[in-house]
C-alpha cells in the first residue's frame, strides 16, 4: 500500500462520515477515528489509511489558510511527499 506523508500550510478539520480511518504521524503514532470523529490539525506530516480490506471509508476535509508556522527558527512549509511530484502546490506557501 503507497502512503503518501504529507504537510499542508493550513489549518485542517478531517470529518469521518463513514467508516473507519487511521490517521498516522511522522512520529509514529497512529489514532483510529469512526464515524463522527474528528481531527484537527495545523502543519504536521500526517497520511491517512482505510485500515479495513473490504469496507470503504469517507472523510470531508476543511482547509483554511493559515500564517506559516516557525518552529526552531525554522519555517515548517507545504510538503507533499514522495510521489506527488505531478500535483501543483497550493499556492499558499509563499
């Protein structure tokens, strides 16, 4: 299976509408959300997985823009992961 770790310079809310979704970190951890689960998240690298074999999963996702995050000194931009080199970035990373 091709997880694609990624970051986005947003403010995001991930509504699990059906199913079952497993959010996972850069750090490792992972957190299985069901139906009416939200997650909440600003700027970190996260991929997502349908953890079932035979079952789908829907999510809806909002998105608003925020100020670059700095941390360290260090400016924690959009990062689209591996294999996404065809997909345009946002825009909002300027």
């Amino acid at each position: 299976m091709f997880l694609v770790m990624h970051r986005t310079q947003s403010l995001d809310f991930g509504i699990v509408v059906e199913g079952e979704v497993e959010m996972m970190l850069d750090d490792g951890s992972r957190t299985r959300l069901g139906r009416g689960d939200i997650a909440v998240q600003r700027a970190t690298m996260h991929a997502w997985r349908n953890p079932s074999p035979d079952s789908w999963a829907r999510m809806v996702f909002v998105l608003q823009d925020t100020k670059p995050l700095v941390v360290g000194g260090q400016r924690l931009g959009e990062e689209l992961g591996r294999g996404t080199e065809g997909i345009p970035p946002s825009g909002n990373d300027d």
